[in-house]
C-alpha cells in the first residue's frame, strides 16, 4: 500500500523513516478496515497490500481481531499519552492547556484519517476485553480535557464539561470526511477555531 492516506497514519509506526514489518502490516490494515470494514477484510487482503502471503500475517499478529485490537489500544494509548504531555508542557494556564490539547487533536485526526474511521465504525466489532480496555483509556483521555475545561469555567459541572469535550471529538473527528476541502494548514486552522468555539461556547 503506498497511497497518501495510508502513509499518513502516523500513529501507527514509531520510526516513520524505518516502520516495522508489524508496523506496516497496522498500516495496510487500517486502510483496508477504513475503506471496506474490518468484518470485509480479511488476512489475505492485508497481507496482499503489503506484499506477503495471507498466512505469513500470522508471524506477525494471532488474527484480524488482534489487529484491529493492537490498532485502536494504539490510538487510544497515543491520545492519552499526548494529552497528558501537552497540558503538562504547556504550564497551568486553563486556556494554553486547552488550545495545546485542540491542536494536539487536530493534528492526530489529520495525520491519522483511516484510524478516525475504524475507531468510529469497528470498536463495536473488538472482542469484549479488548473493547473494554480501549473504552478504559478513551474515558481517561475525555477525563483530561475535562480537568481542563473546568478549570477554564469553574461554573460548569463536570457532566457540561465531559459533554463539551465529546462534542469537540466529534467535531474533529470528523476530518476523515473534510480534510481534502483545504490544505492542512487551512483544515487544521479551521478546525482548531471550530474547536475552541465549541469548547468555551
């Protein structure tokens, strides 16, 4: 698989210069559950995109389930671990802390359009374990968005806050559908102005 979009997932290799063959293999994936599915795709359609037999996936992950698992426990463990950085580098500011969490949104929903969508429409498809750990970390990302949000407006309660919060996921989240309306910087601009509105409305 070579196209941009794929390429594009960052989320998914540690060396973007040198990916794994595992790494690769996320990759091809994730373009292939964004396009048709996880349930449509199968170990010989991954293993055709990155140029392997069917079977020889199995060296690299135990089933399709397990690596549709690794993928979203990857996202969700990459969100939490950016986030937590982000409100922490940027000092105690409630309104610096939000803008570097949106634009740390922004950017991972721009470089990663195909796990946006297989976060969205396959998480229902993870066996239950698996599902429940994703779900874990989810509610542990919302919860820092959160701690911010009511440090900005100390009126709201925590439930307008989390509320705020699931809003503006959606909202950037929905790039996967936008994105090539504009260049990057245009869409990521536009989104993070979306954003802070949506959050400090």
């Amino acid at each position: 698989m070579t196209s941009t979009r794929v390429l594009q997932d960052a989320a998914l290799h540690a060396d973007a210069e040198r990916p794994s063959r595992r790494d690769e293999i996320l990759r091809a994936a994730a373009q292939l559950f964004a396009e048709r599915g996880s349930r449509a795709v199968g170990v010989d359609d991954v293993g055709a995109a990155v140029g392997v037999t069917g079977p020889a996936i199995y060296r690299h992950f135990a089933s399709k389930d397990a690596m549709l698992a690794e993928m979203l426990l990857r996202i969700s463990e990459t969100l939490l671990a950016g986030g937590t950085d982000r409100v922490a580098d940027v000092g105690d500011d409630a309104a610096t802390q939000l803008r570097a969490l949106i634009a740390f949104h922004v950017d991972f929903a721009l470089d990663n359009p195909a796990l946006i969508t297989v976060q969205d429409r396959d998480l229902g498809s993870l066996p239950d374990g698996d599902a429940a750990q994703v779900r874990r970390l989810q509610r542990r990302y919302v919860e820092v968005w959160v701690a911010v949000l009511a440090r900005l407006r100390p009126e709201a309660g925590a439930a307008l806050c989390r509320a705020r919060a699931h809003a503006v996921f959606g909202l950037i989240n929905s790039t996967p559908h936008s994105a090539g309306r504009l260049p990057r910087h245009g869409m990521a601009a536009l989104l993070a102005d979306m954003a802070w509105a949506a959050a400090t409305a």
